[in-house]
C-alpha cells in the first residue's frame, strides 16, 4: 500500500526556526532527537501549524509522530513532509508507520538527496491488520528473552578469555 493511500502528504511552510521568538508550539527539524523538537516558537500568521496527530518526515528521512499541534520546518530543500492519516489511526498505529517508514526508507534520503512529497507519495508500506489491535508485549518479550541470551554468552566468552 503507498503511503498517500494512507496519508494526506504536505510540505511544511515555515521560517528557519532563528527567525522566532520563544513560544508554546514544539518547531520540528531534521535532529532525530528530542522526536524532532530543536525549539518552542511562536508561529507567523503565513506558517503552517499542524495540529496532529501526524507523522513529520525530515529532510533527512526520519519519521516522527505528533500527537499534538507542531510547526515542521518548511524554508528550503531540507523542509518537513507531513503523513496526516486519512481516516483515524491510533497512537500505536502512527508509532508503527513511522518506525517501518525508518526502516524501510529512511537509507533512502541524505542530505545529498533530500526526502520532498514528491519522492514520498509513492513509497509503500506494509498494511497492518486494523480488524485485530496491535500487541507488541510478545516481541518486547522474545527481544528481552534474545538480548539477555545474547549478553550471557558475551559474559561467557569474555569469562572463557
């Protein structure tokens, strides 16, 4: 399934975040850390504040969800992409479209080639099954169960040296 058969796809319209002044709405960028979050600004009446939940692609290629209203960046070629769910997806449901786009595609975009609607819109990912909830207690589980096998048999080797 393409992603703009699940998502409204936008580009962002903002100022670079210097131009702002200190302020209430979360101005998501390019870092992968703070899930985006470089500032707190107050947006220019010209800006395109989106309220969430939604997903915010950077420039770069790294998902992020949204649940609440947040300024993406939007000057240039390094600008934003918004994933706005076209029918109501839940919390679980945005955290997992935007983890399978970064493993799917995030390798795609660097920053000699920048993530833009264009490159995005026909991208696919994988359906989830909405008719069953999504329960990742067992993965968490099994991954727990193979990190501490792992980390034994590392402990193993090293005691064995």
């Amino acid at each position: 399934m393409k992603i703009c058969e699940i998502f409204r796809v936008e580009v962002a319209r903002s100022k670079s975040v210097d131009d702002y002044t200190t302020g209430k709405i979360p101005f998501v960028t390019n870092t992968e850390l703070n899930n985006g979050i470089v500032a707190y600004v107050e947006p220019f009446d010209e800006d395109k504040v989106f309220a969430g939940p939604a997903i915010c692609v950077s420039g770069l290629g790294h998902a992020t969800v949204h649940a609440n209203a947040f300024l993406p960046k939007g000057n240039g070629g390094d600008s934003c992409t918004i994933f706005s769910p076209l029918v109501e997806l839940t919390h679980t449901e945005l955290v997992y479209y935007a983890a399978l786009f970064n493993v799917l595609h995030k390798w795609r975009f660097s920053y000699g080639r920048k993530a833009s609607k264009r490159r995005l819109d026909d991208l696919d990912l994988a359906p989830i099954h909405t008719e069953a909830s999504i329960d990742l207690s067992g993965e968490i589980e099994s991954n727990n169960e193979m990190m501490l096998a792992l980390l034994k048999s590392k402990e193993k080797a090293l005691s064995e040296t």
